[in-house]
C-alpha cells in the first residue's frame, strides 16, 4: 500500500502528481512522511487582549463593520473588523478580496491566523469557520501546490491507506519505549486532535528514523573496521605544503594535521570530523589531507555543498596547485564538463573540488585515495556513502562548522574520530551582537549606508524570499524593494537560492571584488563564504533560525582585523526566543551556543537528515530528545547483535531509506 505511486491515491492526477515529484514525493510511503515543517495550534481561543505579535491563533469573535478595501504596494487589501469582550481586531486577506463574500457582519465566528500587533491588533489572512480547526499541519511546499493541496492530498492518501499500514518495528521494541504503531503515528502526526498526541506521533516517527540511521552507521563501522586501506607515505608533505599557504598555520592547524597524517599512514581507512568554528581554517588542513595523497599519486576530492563554495574552493586551490585541480559542479557547459570528467578520468587532476555533481555515475575517478566532505550536515549519509564507493576504501574527513556538543558528537559520529580546531587565527576580533529593537531599524539602515561610504560591506540576511510566504517579516523581494528605494546611494543586490546558478555567481563575484555595498540575501550565504571586508550582518526574522544556524550566519563577518557587528532583528518576543537571542550576544564561542541550543530546541537541528532546500533549513524543525538518541543507539546495536530475522528486514529497511545513492534531495 504505502508503495502505491500518487497517481494511484484519489483527488491526486497526474499534474499535481507532476509537483509533488519535483520534492522528491513519488509514492503514498514518501508522502506520508513528509511531515509537516510546522503546526499551528488552533484549539482554543484566544482573547483578543491576550493576542502575542507573530504568533498564531484563533479568536472566536463578532463580524462588526463592513468590508473595507485599499491597495498598497501592488496588493489589494480586504479587511473588517470583529471584536470580542476584551477587545478589537482588524482581520486582513492579502489578494483575496472574494473572502468578503463568505464572511456576513454581526456574525459570530472564528478566526484563525498570524498577529501582527502595529497599529492595532490585526490577524493575517485568518481562515473563518463555524468550529474550532484544531491543531493545522503546514507543510514546506513547491509552487502550484498550496497548504490546502497538501493537507488534501495526505488526508486522502491516509484515508486509503489507513488500515493497510505495516508496522515495521518489532513489538518488543514498542513495547519498551512506549511507541506508538507506524499507523497512528503518521496519521496524529499530521492530523493531531491534541498536543500529546503530537508529540507521542513524532516521538515514534523520530525513533524509527533515528534507529534505522544508526543501523547504518552501525553497519558502515563494521565494514570499515573489515577493510585495510592504503596507508600513505606522509614524509616531507608538511614542509612542502606549509610555504605554499602563505601564513603561518596556528597551533590548533598544526595539531589536527598531525592526527590526520596519523590516520592516513595507518591502513584502516581514515574516518575523521573535523570541528572547528566559522574562519578558524578548516580548508588549509584539508588542502594537507589531499596533499598527503596527491604526493601518493592518489586524487584527492573535496565536496563542497553549494557552487559558491565549490568556486571559492576552486580559486584557492587553483592559486597554489595549479593545473592539477578540476572543478566540477552542475551548472557547467558540456565541453567544460567533458574535459573536467577527463581530467577526473585519466587521473590528470590530483584535487578535484565540485558539488553534489561529483556524485553522479558518470563521474570516475582515476584512483581516488582521499575524500573531503566540507560542511557535513548539508549532505546525508547516501551521498558520503555514495562518494566513498567512487574509489577504493579511500580515507574521509568530514569537516563541520557546526560545532556539536560533545555527547551529541558521540551517538550521532560513534563511528568518526573527531579533531577540533579551536583557535582562531590571530588578529580577529569577536563579533559585536546586539538585538535591534523595530524602532531603531531605520537607524541601523542609516548606519550601513554610513559604513558603505567607508567601504564596509554587509549582509542583510531574511529567512523567505518571497512576501506571500510570510506577512510578519521582511522577505528579500520586499526588503530588497524597500532598500533600493530607502538606501537609493548604497549599490544593493539579492541573492537567494532560487536564482538561477549564474546569476548567483555573478551577484557574489561582484560582492567579493567590492562592487556592490550590500546583499539582501537568505541562509544560501550561511556556507563557507569568505568575504573579509563584509563586517555587517543583519539577520531579519532571527527567531526562525536555530542558535546554530545564527552563529554560521553570523560567521560570515570578522575574518579581518575591522570590528564586526552582527544585528538580530525578531518579531514574536517569547520568553525563549528572548532568552535565545540574548546567548547569541552573549558568546561567541561556537561549542556554548551549540550547548545552548541542545539545551533551548533538542538535538533535531544537529541531525544531518535534513530534507529542506537552503532557503527553509532554518525553519522549526521536531526536536526530540537526547534520550531518545541514546535508546535509538541502544537498540540499533541490539538488534544487530542478534541477527534474526527480524534485524534483516530493519536493515532492508534501512538501507531502503537512508543506505541508497542519490534518494536524497539536493540540498543546494
Ligand atoms: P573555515 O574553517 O570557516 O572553513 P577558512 O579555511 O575558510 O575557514 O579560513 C578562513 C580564512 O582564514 C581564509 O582566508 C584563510 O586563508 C585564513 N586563514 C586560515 N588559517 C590561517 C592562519 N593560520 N593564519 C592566517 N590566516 C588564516
Ligand atoms: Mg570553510
């Protein structure tokens, strides 16, 4: 059942099917679970007096004027007020001036959107109903297929699926850890009728998940350990290599590539992550790993997860090795791409640096002997799976910026050997980071035009590109459409993940050689991006981040001897986002705020199964606790101890979801 192919479930043809596709969604299974990004709670009123700004709720109130129309920046606007006992509130539609129709004055009723509290209380597109909608899914979503397609199409496809649904986990295992059945748990976890229900949903979902990603690396360990690699002759590499880099490495440098030429002498194949915060030179100590091997006369590739980065890579690899490095990544001429596939092939190109494009099968490695994979939790197991079967048992860093509390690193990377770097190199100084209250924001606007006139660039980060995806925060149209108009001196460009790859290309050239003042940009940035002279980095909507996620961000400024500044600008002022915002001005010493984040949202946005595109990442993702990771752990190693019948179909299972080459989705 869960295999049956969308065309097959009802209300789903073959166009919608066509869209669902383009997210990787093919069959009911993919479908199913694809959980939602978030939910809102709308199972109980709220009073109007008691409305928080930016968040959702639903109001049950009195229909009390007339519909009242006006434009503004190209939209039409419908709005009528409504009124409870504790107050008044303006609810508005963003092109949607049919709703007046439905909606009749003097009426009671509820409803249900996002708040904005600026001149009144107001609700945002609220939906209208006769009873309360309880807890709504909202699904991250492709253009053509709405929130409404979504919950449709999962309502339908769970209708018929909905006693057909194998359980694939043992009973013993449910029983111990209090789960529930697969069935009930896909079906509260997008359709919940309370909280708990929710949570015991993707308490199960999670479990499964984790579990059968730790069968994996379980397996992955055990055939590692089975192996005898090559063991390289470091000799001499050290003292060729360190005139080549042009500064001096620091301690921390020098200490990491000592474990590393450790590693690539043994004859196990090396399996390390590398930690080290934002700047503190991760790609110097991986331009040695390939080094090692290049002076073996093995290749060396380094996987970088955006094409911005895979150039940058490029350039510095080209300055100092020359001919012997190949780029490859997919937006690429065919000529380009065949004479890079050459080199590759006939082993011409010792460093080979591309994106996720080095994956495809046409791609063959003359003798692969070491393998870098930058920014690790943008890829999934597939694809360092799917990188390693490229040579013969070649040796893997795994390099991350995400710093990962300790206890975390040790159930997610049981398998890896870790290094940290934790020195950053001499002359920077910290980031200044203040939070920027909504009065002051045309002050800080003011403020980077002032600094543009002195030659400083900045970063203006938003978590949408579009406004219709959300009404509380500036998208980067909308921004970059104010700026140009606001800021009509400072030389302004956007950059966004839906740009075509040239276009990007083009924007962050000019941005590096100094040609453009500032970037209206989402998280495609967060990745690797060096710009020294870029010492301003304002984040909009910075409660949609994850700490994490902010403090990559905020990397991207201080890799120069200038001061930095780093502005966080948020709307809805909940205690925890409060308390959040403050730890980022607080340190920046990646591994406390990694701690702080494990401690404030759980382990979810450590765990490098993301299924977003860059420009959602930094959405809410479920977070479950630790705990949880180490039952997971517990039972993985359990059930592959005793190797029954049991253990095989979870393994099959496994490798189904996450063991595959190219399941994943593309992640830049
Ligand atoms: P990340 O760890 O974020 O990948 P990079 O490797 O991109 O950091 O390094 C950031 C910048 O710091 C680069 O311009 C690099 O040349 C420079 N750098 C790295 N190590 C040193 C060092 N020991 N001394 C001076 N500059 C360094
Ligand atoms: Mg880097």
């Amino acid at each position: 059942m869960l295999d049956l192919p969308l065309t097959g479930v009802k209300g789903i043809g073959p166009k919608r099917a066509e869209l669902f596709g383009q997210l990787g969604v093919f069959t009911v299974r993919d479908l199913l679970y694809r959980l939602p990004r978030d939910y809102l709670d709308y199972s109980k009123v709220t009073p109007i007096s008691q409305l928080i700004n930016a968040q959702s709720a639903a109001v049950q109130v009195r229909i009390c004027g007339a519909a009242r129309y006006y434009r503004t920046k190209g939209m039409t606007i419908l709005s009528m007020s409504a009124q409870d006992e504790t107050g008044k509130v303006t609810l508005k539609w963003f092109n949607q001036p049919y709703r007046s129709a439905q909606i009749k004055t003097g009426e009671i009723v509820y409803a249900c959107g996002r708040v904005i509290r600026k001149n009144g209380v107001s609700l945002i597109n609220p939906s209208i109903s006769q009873g309360l909608p309880g807890i709504v899914p909202v699904y991250s979503t492709v253009q053509g297929v709405n929130q409404r397609a979504w919950r449709d199409s999962i309502m339908a496809a769970l209708e018929q699926a909905w006693d057909r649904i194998p359980e694939p986990l043992p009973r013993t295992l449910l029983d111990r850890y209090s789960l529930v059945p697969l069935a009930l748990a896909l079906r509260h976890a997008h359709f919940p009728f309370s909280r708990e229900a929710l949570g015991l949903a993707r308490k199960r979902l999670d479990f499964e998940n984790t579990l059968l990603y730790f069968i994996i690396l379980e397996l992955q360990k055990a055939e590692r350990l089975r192996q005898n690699g090559f063991s390289f002759d470091t000799s001499g590499v050290l003292e060729r290599f360190l005139p080549k880099l042009g500064f001096a490495p620091t301690a921390a440098q020098l200490r990491v590539i000592g474990e590393i030429a450790e590693d690539m002498r043994r004859n196990t194949p090396m399996n390390r992550l590398l930690q080290g915060d934002v700047g503190s030179g991760k790609t110097a100590v991986a331009m040695y790993a390939l080094c090692v091997a290049a002076a073996n006369g093995k290749q060396g590739a380094l996987l970088a997860p955006t094409e911005i980065l895979a150039e940058q890579h490029f350039q510095n690899f080209r300055d100092i090795f020359g001919d012997a490095v190949a780029l490859l990544k997919g937006s690429m001429k065919k000529a380009e791409r065949d004479s890079a596939l050459a080199k590759i092939a006939d082993g011409s190109a010792l460093f080979i640096v591309g994106t996720h494009a080095l994956l495809s099968s046409d791609v063959r490695f003359c003798d692969l002997g070491c393998i870098v994979t930058d920014e690790q939790h943008r890829f999934g197991v597939r694809q360092r799976a799917a990188m390693l079967e490229k040579g013969v048992r070649p040796d893997m860093l795994v390099m991350s910026a995400t710093p990962i509390p300790r206890t975390l690193a040790l159930i997610l990377y049981g398998d890896l050997d870790i290094s940290v770097i934790d020195e950053l190199p001499p002359g920077r100084m910290p980031v200044k980071t203040s939070v920027i209250p909504e009065h002051k924001r045309a002050d800080m606007y003011r403020y980077i035009e002032k600094q543009a006139k002195e030659g400083v660039q900045s970063y203006i980060v938003c978590p949408v590109i579009e406004e219709s995806e959300s009404i509380d925060c500036p998208s980067v149209d909308a921004l970059y459409a104010e700026l140009k108009k606001t800021l009509p001196d400072i030389r302004l460009a956007k950059l966004h993940g839906r740009m075509k790859e040239t276009e990007k290309e083009k924007v962050m050239r000019a941005f590096r050689a100094g040609e453009l003042d500032a970037l209206v940009t989402t998280t495609v940035i967060e990745v690797g991006v060096h710009v020294p002279n870029a010492c301003i980095m304002a984040i909009e909507g910075a409660e949609r981040f994850g700490l994490s996620q902010l403090h990559q961000l905020r990397g991207r400024v201080g890799r120069s001897a200038k001061q930095a500044y780093c502005f966080l600008l948020y709307g809805s002022q909940g205690e925890q986002e409060n308390e959040r915002m403050l730890a980022m001005t607080k340190t920046t010493d990646g591994f406390e705020i990694a701690q702080k984040d494990l401690e404030l949202r759980g382990p979810g946005d450590f765990i490098g199964t993301r299924q977003h595109g860059d420009d959602s990442a930094g959405l809410m993702y479920g977070a479950m606790d630790v705990r949880l990771l180490e039952q997971a752990a517990a039972a993985a190693k359990e059930l592959l101890d005793a190797s029954g019948e049991e253990s095989a179909r979870l393994i099959e299972l496994a490798t189904e979801r996450y063991g595959g080459m190219f399941g994943d989705i593309a992640m830049n």
